[in-house]
C-alpha cells in the first residue's frame, strides 16, 4: 500500500510541476505601466486612460503574487527551497484543480476552478494588453475583463458628465439592446457611453429577434446575454418602457461584502431589460445578469 501512494504521490507532483511550468510559461510579463500612460495620458475628457492603467496596476499584483508562489513551488518541488505552510496549501489546491487562497486574496471574485480560472486570467490581460497597444480604448468592451468594474462604469457616467459640463449625479445610465454580433460594432464606437459584451443571464432566455426577455429553454440554466449600449443621459432624459429592473452581479454566488471603496464585491448594478412581462414574472424566477459563469 506503502508502495501504491507514493507513486500517487509522485504522479501527482509531476501532474503539478507541469502545470506550474506551463503556468510560467503563459503568463505574459508585468505591464509597463509608464509606457501605457505615455500612450494614454490622463486626460479630462477621457477618463478610460485612467481605468486602463489602474486596471493594469491590479493586475500586475495578482500576476506578481501568481508568479512568485509559481516560481516558489518549482523550486520547491527540485528540492531547492523549503515549503512553507502557505506554498503546500497551494500546492494542495493546484493539484486539486482549485484556485488557491494565496491568490484568492488578490483576486476579482471567482468561481472558477484554476484551469478556467487560468484561462480567464489570460483572456483578460489579453484585453489590457491590446487596449494599451491600440493606445485608445477599443469600440466593445468585454465587460468581464475588468477587475473593479464600478470604477470602469463611473468613468463613462464623467465622460458625458464633463463632455456636457454637468453633475455627475445628474447622470444613469440609460440601456439600448443591440444584436447578439460584438464583431458588428468592432470599428464603431458608440458616440457616448459603452458598448457592453460578454454578459450571461441566468433564469431567463433571450429573444434575439425582438430585443426582449422570454423563457428559458428546459435544463438551459445561462445564455448569453446581447451586446448592449450604456449610453448615459440627464436623468430627466430617462426614457420609459416595460422592463425587468435586472441585478448584475460578478459570480453566481450573488452575494458580496462592502469593500472599503463602498461597493460591494460582487454586486454591480441593475440593468433595465425590455420584457413583456411584469416585474414579478422575473423576479420570481430571480433572473439576473452575470459576468462570468462558475465553470
């Protein structure tokens, strides 16, 4: 038996040294945060330069912590360092395919386990990395990219605030439903506010053809959501139409704490979806929207 577990054992630890190499491998170096401000300097009628290399710094954290814990476990399992507590925890968690608490602690919220995980993180400094190049923010924004995404969406609502030269409290957003196509809007951003991809709803199908809410298909738990235009207005401007007041949250845990920046952790906002039925219909069925799925 004695035998039979340390070769589990062994196999387990090569199964892991693999990964944590290829982990190396694929994880791109620290962005060069002078280089981005270079290209997009702060500027008062564009805060999104601002968003982009803040977004950078946090990810350059997480990438640092990613990065040392990786680099410590290989040397570690050559022999060459001794495990701490903290790394053999990690190492536990990697070799059950989770995402370990070292990096939880720097993290955006995540249900994730590590190779999604992994490969969401990768797909998200992908976006950051080709914002920085184009040097202007691109016309469709994968709104799940974004670590803090309260403070991307604020820095559309002070574009149009200070485009207009008024309170920024005067300012929601307003919704529009575009097509199911990102490709379609690629070259032309909107005049103000955001075009939004990327987006799950959950309890709920979606009628392409109509713009609006409709039931779900049987044992289909997520769709993906329409592309959709945040355009930002007075608030007197609102316009009106049925719709479902629906909540935006980060995970499907759906629940969150108070950060010190006053939001919470995982909720976002509420999104007004054009639907036929009344309120309560979804409610009921606790429709919601999500940036990302736990799989």
């Amino acid at each position: 038996a004695g035998g039979g577990s340390a070769a589990e054992a062994a196999s387990v630890e090569a199964r892991v040294a693999g990964l944590i190499q290829e982990c190396l491998e694929k994880l791109p170096a620290p962005f060069n945060l002078e280089a981005a401000c270079a290209k997009s300097p702060v500027s008062y009628g564009q805060s999104l330069n601002t968003v982009l290399v803040q977004e950078m710094a946090r990810y350059n954290k997480l990438g640092g912590v990613v990065r040392e814990s990786l680099r410590s476990m290989a040397a570690a399992l050559k022999g060459l360092l001794v495990m701490s507590s903290e790394l053999e925890a990690a190492y536990k968690s990697i070799s059950l395919n989770q995402v370990p608490e070292l990096w939880k602690a720097v993290s955006y919220p995540s249900l994730k386990p590590l190779g999604s995980y992994l490969a969401d993180l990768y797909k998200r400094l992908d976006m950051l990395a080709g914002w920085a190049t184009a040097g202007q923010p691109p016309a469709v924004f994968w709104l799940p990219g974004f670590f803090f995404v309260q403070s991307f969406l604020t820095a559309g609502l002070q574009n149009y605030a200070r485009k207009l030269s008024i309170p920024i409290d005067m300012v929601r957003y307003d919704f529009e439903m575009l097509g199911m196509d990102a490709a379609k809007h690629q070259h032309s951003p909107p005049v103000e506010g955001l075009y939004i991809d990327g987006l799950y709803l959950e309890g709920a199908g979606w009628d392409a053809a109509a713009r609006q809410l409709c039931e779900s298909d049987p044992k289909v738990l997520f769709v993906p959501a329409p592309v959709m235009w945040f355009r930002p207005k007075h608030v007197e401007q609102y316009t009106t139409f049925q719709h479902y007041n629906c909540p935006m949250y980060r995970t499907a845990d759906r629940r969150g704490v108070l950060a010190t920046t006053g939001h919470s952790t995982n909720f976002v906002m509420f999104v007004r979806l054009p639907s036929q039925q009344v309120l309560q219909h979804w409610t009921m069925r606790g429709v919601a929207l999500l940036t990302q799925l736990s799989s």
